[in-house]
C-alpha cells in the first residue's frame, strides 16, 4: 500500500506529526495531488554532499512542476477551477523557491517521506513502551527540529530573493547611467545646425521619455522587494528569537534539572553487554581470506594466502600484534567448527610454515598476515562414500587467531574458512581435482552447510560455466560459441540435435560431468574439455583468438563444411579420440580418398615444433576453411630460419640439422592422382623472412625420402615415422595418415 494512502489513516498525535511536516516550503496539497509520482521517484540515489549530483535534482524539480502543471491543466467545473489556480501557484511558487538550490527540495521531500513512513510504520506496529517514553519525551524535541527545518527553508528563500533583488538593482544601475548619458547628449546638441539639432532632440526626447517610465517602475518595484525583503527578515528573527527562547530558557533548564531514571548499574551492565556483542559480531565478522589459498593443492608444494582484520587498525591491535595460525581439516570437521562443536586439535593434515604474525601498514592502515611459503607435508583423508575418488574429497584451511583489544578487557578469538580445496599428490590427479573445483565454485549455494552442492544443475547453468571457465584458462575474450555449446551439448548427452534450444530443459548429473566415461571413450566429458583448455592456453591461445581453429567439429562434421570447398582448404578440430589431440582435416581428391586427416597433434608434439610452422611445412595445405589464404593467418607464427649460404661449412665437424613436418602417404597419393594436370601442389611453399628457398628446412621434394631412381620410397620414410611415434610414446592409429617429421 502507498506510504500516503497510509499516512492519511494516521490519527491523534501521529496525525499532528505528520501535517507538521508541511508548510510554504511544501505545501501538503502537492503531495496529496502527486502522492503516486513522488513515491515513484528516485529521491534517495541522489548524494546531497555531491554538486555533480545538481543535474538530477533540477530534472526532480522540473519533473515536480511540470507535474503539477499537467494537474492543473486537467481540473474542470467549478471547483476545478479554484485547485486549477491553487495548482498552477504552487507550481510557481517551488520553482521560484527551488530553482536555484534543488538540492534542497530533494532534501526536504526525504525529509518528509522519511518521516510519514516512520509515523507509519510506528501506528502500524503498536505503541510499545519505549515508543511511549519516546513520544512523551520527544514531541518537543521534534517540533523544536522541524521548526529548525522551517527556518533554513525560510533562510534559503531569503538569500535567492537577496540575489534576485541585488541583480535587479544592478540592472536598474545600468539603466539610471543611460539616462544621464541621454541628458550629457542634450547639451551638446546647441554645436549642431538648427535641422540635425531637431531630428536628434526628437529621437532623444522619446528614448528618455520611456527610459525614464522604466526607472520609474523599476524603482518602485525595488521598493517593493526591499520591503518583502525586510518583513522575511524579521520574521525570520522573531522565529529565531522564539526558537532561542525556547531552547535556552526552556529545555536547557529542564535538561539541567532531568535525573538520569532507573537503577543506574542494570542499565550500565545490559549496555555494557549490547556493545560488547556488536564489537564481537564486528570484530569475527571482519576477519577475512584477502588472497585465497590455491583450490587444487599438491602435497610437498609451497603456496601463499593472505589473511585481514578490517577493524585491526580502528582497534589498536596492531599495537600488540597477534599470531594467526593455518590447519587444513576435513568437510565433516568444517560442519562441526560451524556448529560450535568442540573440534580443538582436530585437523586432517599437517602444514609447514603455518604461523604468521599480522602486519600493520601504515601507509594503508591494513592488518594483515601474509602466508609466502607454505606447505602441505602430508594429508589424512576420510573414508569415501560409495564411488568418490580422493579427487572429490573437499577440505579447507582455517585461519585463527586471538587478540584483545582495550587493555585486555575484550579477548577475542577469531577464525575464517578458505574456499574449499582438493588436496592431491601427482599431477595426473590436477584434471579431476579441477572438475570438483570448478563444480563447487559454480554451483554451491550462499550460506550453504560445507561443502554441499547439487548433484545435478541444468545445462544452460553448466554452459556458463565452461565458457567462464574457458576465457579464464585460456585467457581469451572469444569464448565459447552457440554451435560450440551444441558441439559440447552432442558429446555430452550422445545425442544428434544440432538446436541448442532442444537440450535447454536437460540436466547433468556430476557422474556425467567427471565421473562416467563418455560411450565408447576411455574418459569423462571434462577431462576431454580440460584438455582442450591446456592445449590452447600452452600452444595456440593466438590461432583461437584469430579465429583460425575451428575447433568443436566431428569428423564427419569437418568433411560436410570441407565438401564443396577447392582442394587444399583445411580446418583444425579437436580430436574425439585423444585428450588434448588437435587434427588437421583437408580436402583433396585423389583415386584413394577426398577428405584426409592427419593424425592428431599433442601438447607433446607442440613442444617439438609449433603448429604454425607445421603447417608451413605442408604446402598442400592452401586455405583455412572457408576461404582464408594460410600464409595471410599463420605467416605472422612462423619462426624465422637464418639465411646462411649454400657454402657454409660445419662447425666442430657437426652438420646442424633442421625438422620439417612431412606426411609421407599423403604425397604419394597425390603424386598418383596429378596425372598429366599440375594440382595445387605445384605452388611454391609458404613465404618466410628469407629467400624462399631457404624457407623450408627442405627443397619440396626432399633428397632423402626418394630412391635412386627418382621414386618415393614410402617405407623408409614411414620407419622415420613410427620412430618419432615411439621417441613420444603413442602408438600409430589405423584411422589417421600418419605424420613425420624428418
């Protein structure tokens, strides 16, 4: 219900209040006729103490009047037209009040609104004993301020209409020295000749006539305001006096005279024991984690966190400052801490380093305790339940520490919990322990029991997560895609729809998530994700943000987009067989086959040689799917090779050697096909920052993969292959054309 509506069911003292409130400086009408619109307003957003804030208040107080204006405009009849006249003044009148100063109808309309709203807020609850006390002891007290607020209202209005005159008066100063100006003009008018004497005589003659009207209006005018001025005046002083009054001879007495009521120690202990429990609340509440610990934690690794008192400066605890302890404990011990329950010594682990004694900064009056070189020695873990992995068990660091403050009177004794963190001991268990995390961190509700979280969300939830999840790792502004989250969507549920809508309403259990293999795979949907991540963030963070990796395509996905296109064009997806795995897809048709994919690349393989400059080594490859010349998105990757002459000789007897990426099927297939036509292939390789033919490692068709007789001699180089395969330990899949580098 409107807080207006209400207030005109006050009655009796609470009714008196109310009209109280209302005076010249606003009239009660204006909020009776407008009680919809300056309920509606914004009042409170805008700062008083900020000039900048000025425009707001004008726009408040044009909307106020024009309200008004609208009001009047609509009453009709005969008792219309009375609040149309009534209406259309007050309009007048808070505009020529306010205009100057609108800050000052903001802070009276609060003023106002404040007050009605606490008056029925008061009827509303009952009357209770200390409102009772309140009212009988403060009704003074409150006319006393409202007749303060009267008072600057009435002062503010006075010193705009001193502005207002003083200008006028300036103004009629302007025009009183046109005058005598005028009349020094008649006197020189006896030098000139009897005809131009008469012509100017005539036109000062009238330009002074009605000059001197207008000093004349003016100058009663002036009067006027001056009188207005001086009765505002006194009447401000008479108001004063009365005030002053009052105050001096009436409640300072009286004050004077007031004994302090009750039994003065009941009252001194309850006091006492109300701040005390404010500064507790306080004091616990303002002891935070500033820099969390990291969320996945290895055994035998040092790590940093950062603990704050807020209040540490305000209380002088840096003046005796205190120790704060680290102990890792376990989700059940973290339940119990927060029940009260007794858990003293209780912890899950032993940390080293785990005392720190807090630091006042004077130049930022911040308490704090910085942690640089912890460490997890060892980990004691619960019993699991059912089908959890140890990379699924939460624990968390708790932070504590004791002080007291205002000479030993208050001893306090703090803790804080970290966000909660999956402790492992290899780096193989860093993927799975990442899913709890980011689980947690995604889904986990406020205020929530350690650690729960939903075993299930919907998958819009779970897409905006991953895409969270991807531009942080990754460290990328292009994020994941609506075909991307359809991809993922596909690979998830095993399910063919290409519409995102179609999985809107579908919800991912955490089995799904990290816990089930994906059908016919040897792993989860996040760790392949995961993979996907590392891949980018380490190797081709800059190809993904070019929009060169095409990413989140099947197989088959890759050959219809790959279809119509020329030979050579080419996209890069993720693998579906290998975590981490990178394919190049490419089209060419040849008698064995149109589309080609080559075996997929790993983080391993990028170590060795980077993917841009493998591509380079593969002239065949023209286009990035659709259309992009190669050379125009990856020629800014590829690594400079040194120019150096056919000439030069080897240093301490060594040959330095170069590696260039070579698919040896591939060429011979295409060899096959050419037939009498040159293809694609014939095109000179990828440019370089030397001549090209010093480009590439090798000349395009390479001295040592052919036989004596000229042909292609795909066993050799084939044994090249599988011995690179084995240097990085993969096996070779029947389902790609294997790669070498030679």
């Amino acid at each position: 219900m409107a807080v207006w509506i209400q207030a005109q069911q006050l009655q009796g003292d609470a009714l008196h209040q109310m009209q109280a409130l209302y005076g010249q400086h606003f009239p009660i009408e204006v909020r009776h006729y407008l009680s919809q619109w300056i309920e509606s307003q914004a009042w409170d957003s805008i700062d008083l103490d900020n000039p900048q804030e000025n425009i707001k208040a004008t726009q408040l107080l044009e909307g106020l009047v024009q309200e008004l204006q609208k009001k009047a405009e609509h009453q009709v009849g005969e008792d219309g037209f009375l609040l149309k006249i009534k209406l259309g003044h007050y309009a007048t009148q808070l505009q020529n009040t306010y205009d100057r100063c609108p800050m000052e109808l903001v802070r009276c309309i609060r003023h106002i609104l404040y007050n009605e709203q606490r008056l029925v807020r008061e009827a509303n609850n009952g009357t209770s004993p200390v409102g009772n006390l309140a009212d009988t002891m403060s009704q003074k007290h409150l006319q006393i301020n409202q007749t303060f607020e009267e008072l600057r209202l009435v002062t503010q209005d006075t010193e705009n209409e001193l502005k207002k005159l003083q200008q006028t008066q300036e103004y009629f100063i302007i025009q009183y020295q046109e005058s005598l100006r005028i009349q020094a003009q008649f006197a020189q008018l006896a030098q000139l000749n009897p005809q131009e004497r008469l012509s100017r005589e005539t036109a000062l003659q009238q330009k002074q006539v009605s000059l001197e009207a207008w000093l004349q209006r003016e100058a009663q005018t002036l009067q006027q305001y001056r009188v207005e001025l001086a009765e505002k005046h006194q009447k401000t002083l008479q108001l004063l006096r009365k005030q002053q009054t009052i105050i001096l001879d009436d409640e300072l007495i009286q004050w004077k005279q007031l004994p302090i009521p009750g039994p003065v120690e009941e009252m001194l202990a309850e006091v006492n024991a109300t701040i005390t429990d404010i500064i507790s609340a306080l004091v616990t509440s303002t002891f935070i984690i500033e820099k969390q610990p990291p969320q996945v934690l290895k055994t035998q690794t040092k790590f940093a966190a950062t603990v704050r008192l807020l209040v540490g400066g305000k209380l002088n605890v840096h003046m005796n400052p205190p120790q704060v302890k680290a102990t890792i404990i376990s989700e059940q011990q973290a339940k119990s801490l927060l029940k009260n329950e007794n858990t003293r010594n209780d912890y899950s682990g032993e940390i080293l380093n785990n005392c720190c004694v807090m630091e006042y900064h004077q130049a930022t009056g911040t308490l704090s305790a910085h942690f640089r070189n912890m460490s997890l020695k060892r980990i004691k873990r619960s019993d699991r339940r059912g089908a959890e992995s140890v990379t699924e068990e939460k624990f968390t660091i708790l932070f504590e520490s004791q002080f007291s403050v205002g000479g030993n009177e208050l001893v306090f004794q703090v803790k804080t919990l970290s966000l909660p963190v999956v402790v492992i001991v290899h780096g193989s268990q860093d993927n799975n322990a990442t899913a709890t995390v980011l689980w947690d961190n995604a889904f986990a509700e406020p205020g929530r029991v350690p650690f729960a979280v939903p075993d299930k969300v919907l998958w819009p939830q779970l897409c905006e997560a991953l895409n969270m999840k991807f531009k942080a790792e990754v460290q990328s502004n292009r994020g994941l895609t609506k075909e991307n989250l359809v991809f993922l969507a596909q690979k998830l549920f095993n399910s063919s729809s290409s519409h995102l809508e179609d999985y809107n309403g579908m919800s991912v259990s955490w089995s799904q998530f990290n816990r089930e293999n994906l059908p016919g795979r040897n792993y989860t949907f996040w760790q392949w994700f995961d993979g996907v991540m590392e891949v980018l963030k380490k190797h081709l963070k800059p190809h993904w943000n070019d929009g060169a990796i095409l990413g989140f395509v099947n197989k088959q996905q890759a050959h219809d987009l790959l279809i119509n296109k020329p030979d050579g064009t080419f996209l890069l997806r993720f693998s579906d067989s290998e975590i981490g795995g990178i394919t190049i897809a490419w089209k060419f048709d040849s008698q064995e086959r149109m589309f080609w994919n080559l075996m997929p690349f790993t983080t391993r393989d990028f170590s060795i040689r980077s993917l841009a400059d493998r591509l380079g080594d593969l002239n065949y490859l023209i286009y990035v799917f659709p259309d992009r010349p190669k050379d125009e998105v990856y020629s800014k990757y590829y690594t400079p090779v040194p120019c150096e002459p056919a000439t030069a000789k080897a240093v301490d007897g060594y040959v330095k050697p170069q590696i260039k990426q070579v698919v040896p099927e591939f060429v011979n297939a295409s060899a096959d096909s050419a037939g009498a036509s040159a293809t694609y292939m014939d095109q000179a390789p990828s440019p370089a920052v030397c001549p090209q033919a010093h480009y590439n490692m090798y000349p395009q068709n390479p001295d040592p993969v052919l036989d004596n007789d000229g042909d292609f001699d795909l066993d050799d180089t084939m044994d090249v292959a599988r011995r690179v395969e084995e240097l990085l330990g993969r096996p070779m899949d029947s389902q790609w054309i294997p790669h070498a580098q030679s």
